[in-house]
C-alpha cells in the first residue's frame, strides 16, 4: 500500500465541501457504523464534476478525495465505470480495515451519479443498449450477450428498491449489497454501471399497496404492481438519459412476430414455463415494451447457467431468489406488523352457514384457496372462501365450493379484442384455463372458463391470453356465481 498517496487524499482532500448547492445527492453509511458520507454531484454538457462531505473515520475522506480525483471532468459513461478497484489504484492499495469505507464512498458517489444521470441533458440516441442488472445469473447473461461481441456500446443500471435491517440483504435482488455486486459485475465486463435509488417510489408503489391489500383481505401480486408501475419505466427513462436505444433485461419472456394491428408487437411467454416471467410484465405499458429487448426468452434456465459457466461469470451459480424481493427471509407476518402495524388480530372462522368452527389470528395470514394453517381438524378438507376485514370473519367451505366458471375482473387493460382471448392464467406460474372475455362497463369484465378455475383470489391479476401471446391483463374482484 502507498502511505502517501493515502496520506495526500486525508490531509487534502479533493471536493470535500464542494458544490453545496446541486440536488443530486447520495449517501452511505450512518448512525450504526459511526462513518457517513453524501456525494453531490452533477452533469454539465456531460462531463462530471463531484463534492462529498464524511464524518467518521479518516479513510472514508481519503476514499471520497479519491473518487473526487478519478471522476471529474469524465464523461458521465466514463464515471460511471468508476469503482473499488479504480479507488484503491488511487490510494495505493486498501488494506482489509479500509475496504469498509471504500464500499461506503462508491456507494454514495453511484447513488448520487445516478440521480444526475436521470436528469442529464440526454445524449444523441445511439445502438448503444442498457442492461438492468440485478447481482443474479439471469441479468449477468444477458449483459454478456449484450456486449460479447463489442460491436456496440452498453452500459448496466441497478435499481435500490428496498433495504430493512431485518431482511437478508445477500437473498434480496433489491438491496445494497445486490446493487454493490451488480456494479462490481458490472465492471468486470468492462461497462458502466448507474444506480437508481427508487426506494421512496417502491414503498409508495408497491409496499404499501400490498401492506394495505392484505390489511383489506386481498391477495395483491406485487411484482405485478412494480414492474408495471415503478421499475420498467425510470429504466427506459435513464436509457433515453444515455442515448441508449433499448432496454435489456433477463426476463423470460419473448415478443409476438408481427405487429398486424399496427401497434407494437404484443408480449409473449418465454419458451421456458418453469421461468416464463410475461405475467409480471402483463401491465408494463405498451410503449414501454417496445423500447425493451429480452435475449433469454428463448432460453431454458440450464441454458443460461452455462453460457454463464463457458464465459467465467461470477454469478454461474448464484441461487435464484424465491421470496418475495422486500420479504428476502422476512415471514409475512412479521413484516407486515413491523412495516404496516398489521398485527394478530383473532376473529372467527365460518362455515358456509355461518356457523363458528374455528378461530384464525389475523385475515392478513389467509387467502383463498388456502388450506393450512387453519386449525380445523377431522371431517372433509376445508379451504379458505373468503375473507372479510370489516367483519375480520374467514369462511371456509369444501373444495367444490372454492371453484367457479366465472370471475370477475376490475381494471381492464385490453391490447387485442377481446375475441381474441381464448384462455386465461389467474396466478404467476398457475395452470392456464380455456375462457372467454366478456366486456362491461368502466373497465370490468368477467371471464367464463370452459372448465372450474379453483381458489380465485381477489386482488390476484388475471392474464388474458391467445396461445402463448398476452392481449391483456385485469385485476381479479370476485368469483361469479
């Protein structure tokens, strides 16, 4: 390690207390570490200029200086390729005592250049492409596909959508730590990496709704929700940011051929059904879709892991994530008492006439079609009907009782007429049923199967289908008679 090029980022320091007056900030670090650091930074005629302010220990000023020297006057793709490695190249070294703060200043400095990148005036649009990058396999692939061949420029995005202390942070996709080893991915493919701090937008656009869905005795899908209303569209935003052509992403999922109702081709299920993802695109707005490329929808996933294996990539065997991505080893319970004050709340459980034959802890830990944990024992196999938050009463009836031919629909959005929907798949990665779409008034509809759809669940969505094509989407409000 050089003690002296340490030495002259801690006794002076490049941009400590400069630029007091740009928004566009971006921190790391707090009360439970005793070190934090802001950067601010912005983007004039696309070239960087950087200040941060540190409290706490020495190296997180020298780490900061250092960024400060690296980046300023870089163009904003240049910057953004900025990272630990380039850090240490600056300070001579990192011992293990220091990587700490050195995270912590790359951190806030991307946070920061992000939030500047997404106001930049927008470069000339190019064949350059932007890849959304989680940390995981999917994504990693799909970056590498994007710019293995070098014919055209890419750079990678990362959304910060959640982080709770109680949570697994190296199990979420949405956490600091998924952002820190989608950026050190990232670069080591050579490309720039931009972060997007949207947690204040997730928690309006997606926590809470759920929180509150659950709260009301709705089952709510909330991958749904996000991609449709909060992470799609700032990626395709920043993409206009860079003068990026598409957005790419390791979605399993594919496009319909032909365009014949002259609009954008319309969304289609990935070849691989154990991964296909369309239905948690199905509300992405059309024009949005339009803008995106998906390279591992013709994919199966053994697929991906060894293109993964045959280019060295860091993330050829990282687990797929299999909770929810804010849950990530949090029960739904606790969370939704830590983060929405939803709490045991003991009520009865109902049969079909009324009477009491068993007690639950709460709606919010039941939903339709749910069988365990109901506490009801002998006799015929009973299943959750239905339940009420006004009355804070479950009912449950027989299997047969939990089927029905129709189920009616709220918030239409239809992409095709709706002669065209011949089948319909009511949960991600449920069976698909035979239906047909009948329209009504103000966006609802009811869908009449061909054969009893089993645990409808209100507040699910609904994904209306042709073959393999998505013509339309709606949220499920109840079961028809």
């Amino acid at each position: 390690m050089d003690g002296l090029a340490f030495e002259h980022h801690l006794l002076s320091p490049e941009g400590l207390g400069a630029i007091p007056e740009v928004t566009h900030q971006g921190s790391a670090g707090g009360v439970a570490c005793g070190d934090l650091i802001q950067f601010r930074v912005e983007v004039s005629s696309g070239t960087v200029a950087a200040g941060f302010d540190a409290e706490g220990c020495g190296a997180l000023t020298a780490c900061g200086s250092a960024i400060v020297a690296r980046v300023s006057g870089l163009p904003l793709l240049e910057a953004a390729k900025v990272g630990l490695v380039e850090v240490a190249e600056e300070l001579g070294g990192l011992s293990a005592s220091k990587v700490h703060a050195s995270e912590l200043a790359v951190d806030a400095f991307h946070r920061a250049l992000g939030a500047a990148a997404r106001d930049a005036e927008p470069l000339a649009r190019s064949d350059r492409r932007l890849v959304a990058m989680s940390g995981g396999v999917d994504s990693a692939v799909a970056a590498w596909l994007a710019s293995e061949d070098g014919t055209r420029d890419v750079a990678a995005v990362t959304l910060e959508l959640w982080r709770d202390e109680e949570s697994d942070a190296e199990a979420s996709c949405c956490s600091h730590i998924a952002v820190r080893r989608a950026r050190d991915m990232a670069h080591t493919l050579g490309l720039p990496h931009l972060t997007l701090d949207l947690r204040e937008e997730f928690r309006a656009g997606v926590v809470d709704p759920w929180i509150d869905g659950y709260r009301n005795g709705a089952t709510p899908n909330p991958c749904v929700q996000c991609n449709g209303n909060v992470r799609i569209e700032p990626m395709v935003d920043l993409a206009d940011s860079i003068g990026a052509e598409a957005l790419v992403t390791g979605h399993y999922a594919r496009f319909s051929d032909d365009a014949a109702d002259g609009l954008e081709p319309l969304l289609r299920e990935g070849v691989d059904p154990a991964k296909d993802q369309a239905y948690a695109l199905a509300r992405v707005p059309r024009e949005v879709l339009a803008r995106m490329e998906f390279p591992l929808g013709g994919m199966h996933k053994p697929e991906v892991r060894d293109i993964a294996r045959k280019a060295g990539l860091e993330a050829a065997e990282t687990a797929d994530s299999q909770d929810l991505c804010f849950l990530a080893g949090v029960g739904r319970e606790a969370f939704l008492a830590r983060h929405g004050g939803v709490k045991t709340n003991e009520g009865p459980v109902v049969d079909q006439e009324g009477r009491r034959v068993g007690t639950h802890r709460g709606i919010h830990n039941h939903t339709v079609g749910q069988r365990k944990g109901l506490g009801i024992g002998g006799g015929e196999p009973l299943y959750v009907l239905r339940t009420d938050s006004k009355s804070n009463t479950v009912t449950v009836a027989p299997r047969a009782a939990i089927s029905t031919l129709r189920v009616e629909l709220v918030d239409l959005d239809l992409r095709a007429d709706a002669t065209r929907v011949t089948s319909a798949r009511l949960r991600h990665h449920g069976a698909t049923g035979d239906a047909s779409l009948e329209l009504g008034d103000d966006g609802a509809a009811v869908l009449t199967f061909a054969q009893p759809a089993v645990a409808v669940a209100p507040g699910q969505m609904a994904c209306l289908l042709e073959g393999d094509l998505i013509v339309g989407c709606a949220t499920i409000s109840g079961a028809g008679a």
